[in-house]
C-alpha cells in the first residue's frame, strides 16, 4: 500500500483531470498566462468543470436560474495558486460546452476559492466578464 | 373593485415609463433566466399583496375604504464589464491583460449600483405630481411609498442578482354590489261613505265648487258640504 497522499494525488488526476477534465487557460493579475500543466508540460492544463445550477432567493421566494460556472483543479498543476488577496481579478477561460474541442469563453473567479489544502484541489467560482461601455 | 382597478393603472403607468430602462410585470413571476433580466431588461414586478378595511371608515351596508397595499419587486442581474477585447486577444501583452484585469468593474458592484438606479426611477414615476391619482381619473388617497428594502445577494454564478422590495399604499373607497330593490305597489284609494249620492265624500282634496242657482235644483251648500233643494 502506497502513501495515502500519493494516492489521493492519484485520485485527483483521475477525477479533476484525465478523462473528466475539460482544458482551461488561467490568466493571473500580472498577466501570466498559464495553459499547460505544471505536472505534465506537454498537457493542457485540465480542470473538473460543472455549469449551472437553481439559486432560491430566500427574500423573494423566487427562483432564479444561474449560469453557476465551479471549476476544480488539482494544486500540483498549478503555476500559481490563486488567492484572490486584495481584490486581485484572475482570468478563467472555460469551454462553453462539456466538449473539449468547444471554444472557450471568459470568465472571472469571483471569491476566495476553496482551497481543499488538505486533499490537493482548488475549486474557483466565476463569473462573466461583458464588454464595458 | 377599485384595488384591481388600481393594480392595472399602477401597471399600465410603469409600462408607459420604462422605455428601454426596465420591463413591467404584472404578477409574481416564478423562475426566470437571470441572463433574461440582465442590465435593462431588469424588471419591476407589480401585483396587489393585500389590504385593510378598517372599519371604523367604511359602512356595513354600502361603501367602505380600502388601504391597499402593492408590491413592487424590483430585480437586476449584471456581468463583470471591463476590456474584454484586450483580456480575448491572444496577442495581448502580459502588461496589457494586467492593466485590463486590474480594471474590471465585478459583477456585484454593478449590481448594487443598477437596482439603486432602477429604485430612483420607480419612486420619482410612482411619486411624481402627476402621478398623484396613479393614472386614474378619480381620486387615489394616501398614495406613498411606505419603504424599499433591498435584499442581501443571494446569488452566487456567472452573473450577480440582486433583488429589492418597495411598498405602495394607497387608499381608496369600494363600493358593494347589491340586489336592486323591488318598485313599491302604489294603491290609489277612494273612500266612499253611504248617503254620499255623488260618491264625494272622499279624500279627494277639492277646490270651492261655484254651481249656478236654479230653483228645484240640488245645489252645494259651501258652507256645509251639503247638497239642498234650491228654494
């Protein structure tokens, strides 16, 4: 039996990435753009992506219908772990489809991510990004 | 009743205002799109919550007042907005795309700043002189905005929703739907008494009666009632 964290390590490049992961482009507030995996080089940097879910506005009583975007990712794959301290905006492209080959669209992480430290992944919330005015 | 009739001006006359600023809504509307309502789609939702008919104001067989009460949900839902030409562009610069990031106005702050501007407009069209009988030709009493509470965000996704929440009261009176009643029979009466050769001593109110004197003649004796032989 392998050490358990190798195993989770495992685990997660099975879940968030290989065969359920969708290829996304992270862009931090420098302007690093980061497209390939810091595990494997030659792979796009992979993340487990869900899109959208029933928010109930407890208030009003109404349902409202939100494009909900989550992505998780596992932490080894990362250049950088986005923290969004002080208000920093990191960019998250994602395809618009649960398709690989789908074009991909813009999106901001919107809160403090979950970090999941103890088991490897980071799960990042977003939100659309409109041309101002 | 009146509050229904109130309900379809006070509809009617946010319909007429929005233009392309927001969208008027008659009813409580269940789920929706967020991406539907998004910047000046926003909508204002109007229906009648309740009422009161105090009634030391109203009558237990005719008219009574109505305080009535209206609902105006007010929701926005906005997107982050910054250079998303820049942040798109593959050619972009690592400075250009940390100028561009750093720029983004976040979806939350556009939220809060569209619904306070979405409640000023609602209250100065409700409030507004003109406005004071809210569209209809007869008097509208005790119309104000009691208060607007604005709802924490809730929401969490691609796009921000924020909702919000305004009273309208006003008064007006409602009157009863009742049977028509059914016409009085009238009952013409003579009363005849026995004697009364010609049937006149009735109720019937008559003026001085002047009969020519012609001797063998019956003739009405004015100051009696009574009807002699004429000497």
């Amino acid at each position: 039996m392998g050490d358990l964290r190798e195993l989770i390590e495992g685990d997660l490049a099975e879940t968030l990435e290989s065969d359920f992961g969708l290829p996304v482009i992270l862009t931090s507030p420098a302007g690093v753009v980061q497209t390939k995996s810091e595990n494997n080089p030659t792979q796009d940097l992979q993340a487990q992506v869900h899109f959208d879910s029933l928010v109930l506005d407890p208030n009003t009583g109404l349902d409202i219908v939100v494009d909900k975007p989550v992505i998780s990712l596992r932490r080894t794959s990362l250049t950088t772990i986005p923290t969004l301290e002080d208000g920093q905006n990191w960019k998250v492209e994602i395809p618009d489809l649960p398709k690989e080959s789908s074009p991909k669209t813009t999106f901001r992480a919107s809160r403090v991510p979950e970090h999941g430290r103890s088991i490897g992944f980071i799960r990042m919330y977003l939100e659309a990004i409109e041309q101002s005015a | 009743m009146n509050f229904r009739i109130l309900n379809a001006s006070i509809i009617n006359l946010l319909g007429a205002a929005q233009g392309s600023d927001w969208r008027t809504i008659g009813y409580q509307k269940q789920a929706q799109g967020a991406d539907k309502i998004k910047n000046g789609n926003r909508t204002v939702q109007v229906f009648y919550s309740g009422g009161i008919y105090p009634k030391s104001a109203g009558s237990l067989n005719g008219y009574t007042m109505h305080d009535m009460t209206f609902s105006l949900d007010l929701t926005v839902a906005k997107a982050c907005t910054g250079d998303l030409a820049t942040l798109d562009n593959p050619g972009s610069t690592a400075l250009q795309l940390q100028t561009a990031l750093a720029n983004l106005k976040i979806a939350v702050h556009g939220a809060d700043e569209s619904l306070n501007e979405l409640k000023e407009l609602i209250y100065q069209e409700i409030m507004k002189g003109t406005n004071q009988n809210l569209g209809l030709s007869v008097p509208v009493a005790n119309r104000w905005v009691d208060e607007f509470n604005k709802d924490p965000l809730q929401t969490r996704g691609e796009l921000a929703v924020l909702t919000g929440s305004m009273k309208l009261t006003a008064r007006m009176d409602e009157q009863m739907i009742g049977e028509v009643g059914v016409p009085l029979m009238v009952f013409d009466t003579n009363i005849e008494q026995d004697g009364d050769v010609i049937g006149r001593a009735g109720i019937y109110q008559e003026h001085d009666i002047v009969v020519e004197d012609t001797t063998g003649d019956i003739v009405l004796d004015p100051v009696s009632g009574n009807y002699l032989e004429a000497a």
